[in-house]
C-alpha cells in the first residue's frame, strides 16, 4: 500500500474482479498512521483502496524504522510469486527481492 506500483497494482486487482471473480485484494498496511503525512489526494486514493479491499491486514499500530521491511515480509510470506518493478538499485524493494530468493519465492523482475 506504498504510493506508486503498490496503488497502481491494487487498481489493477479491482478491475480484474469484474472479469475473473476469484480474484482478491489483500492490504498489507505496515502501521496505522502510514498516510498521516500525505497530500490530501493521496490519502483519498489509499482510503478508497482499503475499503474496496478484500482483506486488510494491519502489522503494527505505530511506525517504527523497520516496519516497511515487516510489511514486505509479511507480503513475501504470504505469497507464492513475487512481482518487484525495481532498477536494481539498493532499496527496500531490493532487499524484499532479495529476502524473496532466499525464501524460495518465484520473482519476476520488472525493470522500470
């Protein structure tokens, strides 16, 4: 539920319950205050998406350094097939893809 391919894939997933029902969302939402500091619009997206989500999962209630990476985690556990657009640069989407390997997790690398 970051800004950006987080909220672009989420939008993706609802437009494609119409056509393959089976299909659900599940919001990985690392703290409760994750949006407190966006803009207004933002914060309007990422709300909209909760509520139409099938599944929210909230890890912790306040932010911490490492929840991001819990969050990542978290998604990595509970998924079979890994999706990261990252440029191979160092970053949390880096170290997702690379906690991802080392859990055995199929990882389709998209380069932005």
């Amino acid at each position: 539920m970051a800004l950006g391919v987080d909220t672009y894939a989420a939008n993706i997933v609802l437009n494609l319950k119409a056509q393959y029902p089976g299909i659900t969302l599940e919001c990985a939402i690392p703290c409760e205050t994750q949006a407190v500091k966006w803009n207004e619009r933002d914060r309007d997206i990422y709300y909209d998406l909760i509520a139409k989500c099938d599944k929210e999962t909230l890890l912790q209630q306040n932010y911490t350094s490492d929840c991001m990476q819990k969050r990542n985690e978290y998604m990595v556990d509970n998924s079979d097939y890994v999706i990261a657009v990252w440029n191979g640069k160092p970053s949390g989407t880096g170290n997702t893809v690379k906690y991802a390997k080392k859990k055995n997790r199929v990882v389709l690398l998209v380069n932005p």
